[in-house]
C-alpha cells in the first residue's frame, strides 16, 4: 500500500540509523515480540496479513513510533480481527470468557522457528521471463499490502535470474489461500531508478520481483 510504510527512495528522511546493537531497548519489547510470536503459532493468521496489520497503523503514529510499537498495533489488531480479545479486553486487560485455544508449548518453539515458514510451492505454469529479458515494472497503487516497493513501479530493468514459484504475499494478506506466483530477480540501473544526475557511476539495484507486477519491456 502508498503510505508512510513504504519510503524507500523518499528524500527528507536521513540516513538509516545503525548505531543499535541491542535487538531490545526496552524490556517491554521483548515481551512484544514473544507475544507477537505466541499468538500467530495459533495459526489464526498468516505472515503477510501479520505485515498488512502493522500498514494499517495511523501514519502520523507510525512515524513516530518505535519498530516493536508497530508490532503491537498489528498484533492488537489482528486479535481484535479474528475475534479472539474484545476492545474492552484489551483496555481491561483481563478476560471476560475461556477459550479453547492452545498455546505451543515453550519447549517446541526453537525448533519451529528454526524450521521457518517455507514460502516456495509447485506451479505447473510456464515462467513468463527468463535471464536476460526485459521487464518494466507496472504502475499501481494498491490499498492492501503490496511486496513491489513504490521507488520501481513505472520503472525498466532487465531479469537476471528465476527463484521459482512462492507464495503471492498480495493476495495472502487478505487470509486468501496461498496461490503460487514466480519471482525473480530484476537488475535495474541506479540511473533508472533515481535519476541519470543522481546516479553513482555504473552502480545498480537488485530487487526480488513477483511476476504479476511485471510486463515484458517492448521499448
């Protein structure tokens, strides 16, 4: 989706800051992420409908809010969605029923994250690109999540190579079955991209790119 969520390539915004070190400032963000963690083991959503929820934050209060910040509107959000805690739960912080909901025991949870969340799948349709062609970019601006960030869409670049067929993130951040789409990485010159006065010598971007969001280049 175009809002504050996607500012790659936006002037006015600074340097990435790198100075952190710690993956937790704060104790409560810890806490955050488990709870983050816990509560999508439940299975009653998905990874890509995970990151729309943290996109629907209010923009003012996404800019200034922190990273686990974001975490926790998406997280409150989605258990608000899926009817599993009411607004007056979450203002209370106390239950007002049971549930029958399970949570993963403590003593499993190392090996499910390291065994991750697979996105490749089988597709029996023919990849539209190959190495070598190509591709401009469409221009669209989604109101649901989107994985093509705004700074290519319009733009042209040529594929450099297929990683097969993965799970469409557009279409599964609405709770849609995961439906295959082949992905590929598109080189694009810097000049393309930022501009031919901008651009550093002969440098490049590389960006994974799904296959709905392109079109062969006839240019």
């Amino acid at each position: 989706m175009n809002s504050v969520h996607d500012l790659g390539g936006m002037h006015g915004f600074g340097m990435i800051d790198r100075s952190q070190q710690e993956n937790f400032v704060q104790p409560w963000e810890r806490t955050v992420f488990a709870l983050t963690l816990a509560c999508g083991m439940l299975g009653r959503w998905n990874l890509d409908e995970s990151r729309f929820a943290r996109e629907r934050m209010d923009p003012g209060d996404y800019l200034k809010g922190s990273y686990y910040e974001h975490w926790l509107h998406g997280l409150e959000l989605l258990l608000k969605e899926k009817g599993l805690v009411s607004e007056n739960e979450l203002a209370s912080g106390s239950p007002e029923g049971s549930s029958d909901l399970s949570a993963i025991p403590a003593g499993r949870m190392a090996a499910l994250l390291e065994r991750g969340g697979p996105t490749a799948m089988d597709n029996t349709d023919v990849p539209a690109f190959r190495a070598g062609d190509p591709v401009l970019v469409r221009t669209f601006n989604p109101k649901t999540h989107t994985r093509a960030p705004r700074y290519i869409r319009g733009k042209r670049g040529v594929v450099a190579t297929c990683h097969g067929a993965h799970v469409f993130p557009d279409s599964h951040a609405s709770g849609t079955d995961r439906l295959p789409a082949y992905l590929y990485n598109v080189r694009f010159e810097a000049g393309e991209i930022w501009g031919a006065g901008d651009a550093q010598g002969n440098s490049s971007v590389h960006v994974d790119v799904f296959e709905p969001y392109m079109e062969a280049d006839h240019a």
